[in-house]
C-alpha cells in the first residue's frame, strides 16, 4: 500500500555522474527550465526495452550467396541463375 506523502517530506535524487550533471545544467541553461524539471522531462520520455523483447523488424531479409532477400512466403522459387539474369538485366540498364 502507497503512503500518502506529507509536506515536511522531500526526496532527494543524488547523481554522481559528472556527464549527467554537466549536461543537465547545460539543458536547464539552454531551455530556461530548473534541472529538476529536465530530469523530470527526461524520465517521462524514456521507455525501457522489454527484457523479453526482440527487435521488431518490419522485413526480416536473409541472406544467400550475398544478396539480401526476402524469405520465401509462398511465392514461386526462383533459381540463382535466373536471379543472376534479372540482376544483370538491372545493372545493364535493360530493366529499371
């Protein structure tokens, strides 16, 4: 259960890192608001990763014989020579 907090109570957030007071100070300079409100902005903004998370990709490419592809979904399998064919096509400028 939260208890309620009374007014003669203060917390207190100690930093020791150097970079973070420095650049904290600099922010409150720049913008004209107090360091706590920056700390405050700060922590409202960031999102912690998930510990169970995995990087979302919007296509997931494999790779095979050094090209980048998409994986194959139901879609007809082509063969390397014909991929071969099709990139030359494109670097010759036959096929854009």
């Amino acid at each position: 259960m939260a208890h309620p907090q009374s007014k003669h109570r203060t917390d207190q957030l100690s930093v020791r890192s150097r970079f973070a007071r420095a650049r904290a100070t600099r922010l409150a300079q720049l913008t004209g608001m107090t360091i706590t409100q920056i700390v405050e902005d700060a922590l409202r903004a960031y999102q912690p990763a998930s510990r169970d998370a995995r990087p979302v990709q919007s296509r997931r490419l494999i790779e095979k014989n050094g090209i980048l592809v998409m994986p194959k979904i139901g879609a007809q399998q082509i063969t390397h020579a014909q991929a071969e064919a099709a990139l030359e096509e494109i670097r010759s400028g036959a096929r854009e």
